[in-house]
C-alpha cells in the first residue's frame, strides 16, 4: 500500500508538470512522460481513473471532474430543453427551474440539499424531466449517459427482494456516502417510487436534513429527485374540479396553475399510498422542499409529442414521404384517453407514443 502511494504521488507530480508546462521536447518532460506511463501501468485502474478524475487536472485526461468544467448551471438553458421537450406541464418547469435557480446561485448559503418530489400519471413527463435535468447540468450524461456524478435507482432493478431490506438499506446508505465523498453536488434519481420497498428511503432523511455532514463533507450541494405516480390520480381529480369550477370559463390556462392547489394532496397520498414514501421519515420530517404535480396530458399535448417524433424523423431520414397525418391518426388510434365518461387525458400520456411512432415507421424501413 505504501508503495502504491508512491507510485500514485509521483505519477500525480510528472502529469501536473507535463499538463502546466505545455512543453513536449524538454528531456526532462520525455523523461517525466515515460515514468507516468510507466507509473499508470503500474497502478490499479481505479488509481488511473483517480488521477483523470482528480478536481486539481481538471479531467485534463479525458476524466469527469467535480468542477464547473463539468458541472452546468445556466438555468435559461435548462429552461428552453425543458419547455422545447416537455408538453403541459408548465407549473412543473416554473417550480422546477426556480428550485435549481435558487440552489445554484445561492451556493455559498445553501444549508441543505436540493430535494425535488415528482408525482403524475405515467407519461406525464416525469423522468423524461429528470433525463433533461441530468443532462443539461453534467454534459457527459449527455454525451456518453455515463457520467460520474448522475446516480439512478429503480426499485425492481435495485431493490427487487423485500427480505433483503437491511442489504439494500447499507447499500444505499454507503452509495449516497461515497458518491457525495467523490463529489458533493451529485445528483440522485428515484425512479418509481410508489414502488420502493416501504422503510427504505428512510436511510436518505439525515443526508436530506438542516446542515447535514459526513466526515466533513456536507451534503448542501447535493440534489435529489424523486419520481412517483402515487398521488396522479388525485392530480388529475383536483385538474378537474378547477375546470369544472369556472377555470377554463374564466379564460385561464395550465398556466395559471398554482402549487398549493396540488401539494397538500400530493403529499398525503405519497405518505399514505402503499410505496417507498408511505408513512416515511423523509415526508414526516419534512426534508422534501418541493412536491411537483405533473398534470394529466389532453389530446392536445399528445399530439405535439407525435409532432416531436415526426421532426425527428424529418431531420434523420431527410428526404422520406412520411405524413404527419397519417402519422399521427395511425398513433392516435392506440391512445386511450380517461375518465371514461368525459375521455379528456391520455392514460399513459405521451410514455407509449415514440413506440407507436417507431411501429408505424417500420413499415417505410425507417427505424429510429
């Protein structure tokens, strides 16, 4: 071990030269260049990849450091991907953007981390949200979808035996620890959490609390984000009491929409509804700073998500006679729409439309 560290310090000194000195004929830099790599073949992997993922080279070796370099926060950008992409649901990209606004420009006074509650019908734009957020603040999770600092978990992949809660538990626990260890301002994605074993986000409520640190890192520039479809159905039931109470009369739009119409009932089902958040110490405690209502998806939306299908068609397969109408009536024809008397929403929403899409293109050879 002690020659390991050796290895690793001298291997550090000769990059950090070669990379500050910019010079490649100097003796001494071949020389300094010949050790590294010998160094490098030396060493674990995993010390190889410490070195290109130090903070002081900056990923100068085609690494991912935990520096702005490599973390993103220009919220209009975040903003314009999410309105670009995502269709009704403007009272989730107001909040959503406002929530990351003020965690990054308030870094220096920050006392907790950023927790987000997602919750909708499935196809409503939830993880598609979350895909966005990732992307547009670590690029390499655009780039490669395998950046560093980006951390999913879905409950039948993670979790999917009960009995092994306590396993799952200190995995949990000893992930959140050292991703946050290698980079306080991760992020960390539930995915399905209505499907969560009940108990097991119960480890997350120290990590998300007031002034939270562990061995001297704290955890005020992490984020986390929880997607669930607990609560959807009341969302969309409350959706329709606006409507039905004059809303729409009165010339107001999904615009208009306010939070506190939705958070109260949101956060009741989540802590009532059997999942990961039912009777939770994380809703209990009160450590989620925002619960987000995604609203149910109208034909009107769905057929923008068809729209957003054809344009990519239209921009890969430059030159095909494929019609947006035909497209579209033959998507359309696949939808099912609720509450069975009024049929106003999409049941999935947008979530099986790009499957459809690629159905029907196959039929020309086109394959996206």
């Amino acid at each position: 071990m002690k020659g390991q560290n050796l290895l690793y310090q001298g291997l550090m000194v000769h990059i950090i030269f070669i990379y500050l000195s910019g010079v490649t004929a100097e003796p001494f830099t071949i020389a300094a260049i010949a050790a590294g790599v010998f160094a490098m073949y030396a060493l674990k992997p995993t010390v190889i990849k410490d070195v290109q993922n130090s903070r002081m080279l900056n990923g100068a070796f085609g690494g991912e450091a935990c520096t702005d370099k490599f973390i993103h926060t220009n919220i209009q950008d975040l903003k314009n991907e999410l309105n670009r992409h995502i269709h009704g649901q403007e009272l989730a990209i107001s909040y959503i953007c406002g929530a990351f606004k003020n965690h990054f420009h308030n870094r220096n006074h920050n006392t907790k981390a950023l927790t987000l509650s997602l919750h909708g019908l499935p196809g409503t734009g939830k993880t598609f949200v979350a895909d966005i957020l990732a992307s547009a603040i670590f690029p390499k999770h655009r780039e490669t979808r395998n950046s560093r600092f980006v951390h999913k978990f879905n409950s039948r992949i993670d979790f999917p035996d009960e009995a092994k809660m306590w396993q799952y538990k200190m995995q949990l626990r000893n992930k959140i620890i050292s991703s946050v260890t290698a980079c306080e301002r991760s992020i960390f994605i539930f995915d399905e959490v209505d499907k969560f074993p009940e108990g097991l986000l119960d480890v997350l409520k120290p990590f998300l609390d007031n002034h939270a640190v562990f061995n001297g890192v704290p955890f005020s520039d992490t984020m986390f984000i929880f997607l669930s479809n607990a609560g959807g159905k009341a969302i969309m039931e409350r959706f329709l009491e606006l409507q039905k109470g004059g809303w729409v009369i009165s010339g107001k739009s999904r615009a208009d929409l306010k939070l506190k119409d939705f958070e109260t009932i949101t956060k009741s089902f989540s802590y009532n509804e059997v999942g990961g958040f039912r009777k939770s110490d994380v809703i209990g405690y009160n450590v989620i700073d925002h619960y987000i209502p995604f609203m149910p998806l109208e034909r009107q939306h769905v057929l923008k998500c068809i729209e957003d299908e054809y344009n990519q068609v239209r921009e890969l397969w430059r030159g095909n006679h494929v019609s947006l109408d035909e497209m579209t009536k033959y998507v359309m024809e696949g939808i099912t729409f609720i509450p069975e008397d009024e049929k106003l929403f999409a049941s999935s929403g947008c979530k099986r439309v790009k499957q459809k899409v690629g159905t029907y293109l196959a039929r020309f050879d086109i394959y996206m």
